[in-house]
C-alpha cells in the first residue's frame, strides 16, 4: 500500500470529523485478516476515534471559553477539562503515528513538495508527549526553556462576530504558579480562521503543536488507507467472509444466598 498521494490532502474544518464513517472499511475487516494486521488496523481507528472526539471537546470548551469567560474560582476545574482533553488528543496522535508507520506490510512512496513526510509533520506530537509523559524528569528543561508550566499552555483563536466588524479572540490559557504577573502576547499574525475557533496550539517544554492543522495531515492518511483496504478486502479471499465489530454485552448478576442473609 502506498503511503501518500496529493488527491487526499485538503485543509479538513474543525467542525468535520475525521472520524471513519459506519461503512468504513476499518469497520469491516474480514474474520480472515492476520491477526496481527487486524490489531494495527482496530488500533488505527480507536486512535483516529479518540482524536477525533477529545478535538471536538476541546473546540467546543474552547469557543465557551473565549466567548464566555470563566471567573477565577472556575477557571482551575474549566482548565483541567481544557487540557484533559488536549493532552488525550495528543497521545492519540502519537498512538496513530507509531501504529500508522509501523503498519506490516505498507510500502511508502517518495515525500514530494507539496506532502512532508508524515514522521515530520508529527514529530512535534511526539516530542509533546515525551515531555508530558517525563514531567518530573524534564522539569529542569521545562523551566530552561521559559514555560514553566506542568500542563502546558493551550492559545487559539475564536471568532466572535462577522457583522458590521470582524470581532475574533486570540486567547491563552496557562494553569499553575507564576513568578510575575503575566501578559498577553501582542506579536501580530495571520491566519485564515476556521469559524469560530481555529490554530488550537499546545505548547510544553518548548515544543508547540497546532492541533487544528495536523487534522489534515491525518485525514489525508486515514482516507488513502480506508481506500486501499477497500480494494485489498474486495479481493476474492476476503470478499463475503463475516466481519465481528465491536461487542458490548451485559448479563443480569442476582445477589447469593448468603449475600441477602448479610444485608438481612
């Protein structure tokens, strides 16, 4: 299977999962695929499937956020869901990353201008999580690099208006303790905005991940992928056989004898 081609990559909007459809081919993998390539496969799509949820939490706690500011005996539990999900959605990408390239099997293609090769583009996330995994073994580092954070610092952008005038907040959050009272940055940028809220960025230990614009490195992944397993699971060997996905079950659980005697 090849790795990379440019028909799949397109910016991928906030609002759009890129979370595999119901007849997705990640869904549908035959009872005779080798187990081994099956468990890459259900560990592809339980990553995207995290990725894709933890964002949304993100992109909606952070668009209430800005647009609702919460007060100061609020803002320590608000944060910690903030950065809960933020750090989830970088352990998935890592975890799709590893699972993605380590994938038996896959045959790659020559990176071109246009598409960085898919290690680059998520090195940050890799070393984001290093970071976060190695707190307390990093700490000196963290403070050289002049964060001084546990948690890190999350910044996005949210748009608060259209009509008559462009209104947008470009906000930071940054739990724990400071050494000074702290300002808001004032470097000007651009940016095109993915309405309302767009460049979610986690910054620890002096790396910074966009995590609005990796969605579109990943989508473009997941989509080639779901198109060369649709062509391999049509295949005669596989094509017809049964496909067992996701289970869930429960069985009522009555109290012994003795148990209802105890209560008695």
């Amino acid at each position: 299977m090849s790795d990379k081609s440019n028909k799949w990559f397109s910016p991928v909007p906030g609002n759009e999962h890129i979370l595999i459809g119901r007849d997705s081919s990640l869904r549908r993998i035959p009872v005779n695929v080798v187990p081994k390539q099956a468990v890459f496969l259900d560990g592809i799509r339980h990553a995207i499937e995290v990725m894709d949820v933890g964002f949304h939490r993100l992109r909606n706690g952070l668009t209430k956020a800005a647009l609702e500011p919460p007060n100061a005996a609020d803002l320590p539990l608000v944060g910690a869901g903030l950065f809960l999900d933020a750090w989830a959605v970088v352990d998935a990408i890592d975890r799709f990353r590893q699972l993605y390239t380590g994938f038996p099997g896959m045959t790659r293609v020559d990176a071109t201008e246009d598409i960085q090769p898919l290690r680059e583009a998520l090195q940050t996330f890799r070393d984001l999580r290093n970071v976060g995994d190695h707190i307390a073994q990093r700490a000196d580092v963290i403070v050289a690099k002049g964060d001084g954070a546990a948690l890190g610092e999350l910044t996005w952008l949210t748009g608060a208006q259209l009509l008559p005038k462009v209104v947008a907040w470009h906000c930071v959050l940054r739990p724990g303790t400071f050494r000074s009272e702290p300002s808001l940055p004032t470097i000007p940028f651009e940016t095109k905005l993915d309405w309302p809220t767009d460049c979610i960025c986690l910054k620890a230990g002096g790396y910074q991940g966009n995590l609005s614009q990796v969605r579109t490195d990943i989508a473009g992944r997941v989509r080639h992928l779901e198109s060369q397993l649709d062509s391999v699971f049509s295949l005669p060997q596989h094509k017809g056989l049964p496909v067992i996905n996701d289970f869930f079950g429960r069985r009522p659980v009555q109290p012994s004898y003795e148990d209802r005697g105890n209560k008695d």
